[in-house]
C-alpha cells in the first residue's frame, strides 16, 4: 500500500491531523511522506516518554506497524528513516517504545540503531518470548 492511502487511513483514524493533511495538500499538491509523517513524532515521542495513555500509544503503534507490514518500500522507508530514528533519539522513548513492537519493527529499529551507531540492541529468545537488551 502506498503513502497516500496510510496517510488518509491516518487522517480516518486520528481525525485530529485533518488540517494538517488539508495544509499539506495545499503546500506541496501530493503527499511526501517523510514530511507528512514526521506529524506523528512529538506526538508519539511525548506519549512514550511518559508512558501513561497505553491506548492512545497502542494505537500510535499499530498504525506504524501496519505501515510497515503492509506498505510498499516507499512506506517502509518512511517509517524506519522518519518515525524509527526519531524515536531512537531519545533513549528512555525508545526503551518504552520497545514495550509495543512487534519483532519485525524491533529488527528494524535495531538496524536503525546500529546504522547510526547509537546503540547496539541485542534480541533473543527466552521461553518462546522475544527480549531486547542494550
């Protein structure tokens, strides 16, 4: 699936960005997603940091993981270099952020992380469960 159908089941499922999808409409004529998308970062990063309305992160997540399972490699691309390194940014938001990946988008932002060099993230399975370390 493409950018812009993620971008309007974005706008469908959290009505909130409607005027944002409007203005950037109205500013570029089609959807860049990594401009677009970037609107979910401060949002999410400042649900994680707290960590408090899972809900709310929950449905932040599923909605990237969808994007990432089901998106073409534009999509892919967009949430690995604009929602992933984003959140690696900060530490304690990743760790959080951890608590909600699926294994595939935990690969992913491992691979993010070392790319950056940031940090190495270690994933193992103990007991049927996936666990991270770094």
């Amino acid at each position: 699936m493409t950018k812009e159908y993620f971008a309007k089941k974005l706008v469908r499922e959290f009505p909130e960005y409607q005027r944002a999808y409007q203005d950037h409409l109205r500013a570029y004529g089609a959807v860049l997603g990594h401009v677009f998308f970037c609107e979910i970062n401060p949002v999410l990063s400042g649900l994680l940091r707290s960590n408090e309305d899972r809900t709310q992160i929950r449905k932040y997540v599923n909605f990237i993981e969808d994007m990432y399972a089901n998106g073409d490699d534009g999509v892919k691309n967009i949430v690995t270099v604009t929602m992933l390194e984003y959140l690696g940014d900060d530490e304690s938001v990743l760790r959080n952020a951890f608590r909600y990946f699926s294994p595939a988008l935990m690969e992913a932002s491992k691979a993010v992380e070392a790319g950056w060099g940031r940090r190495e993230i270690r994933l193992y399975r103990r007991r049927g469960k996936l666990l991270y370390e770094w």
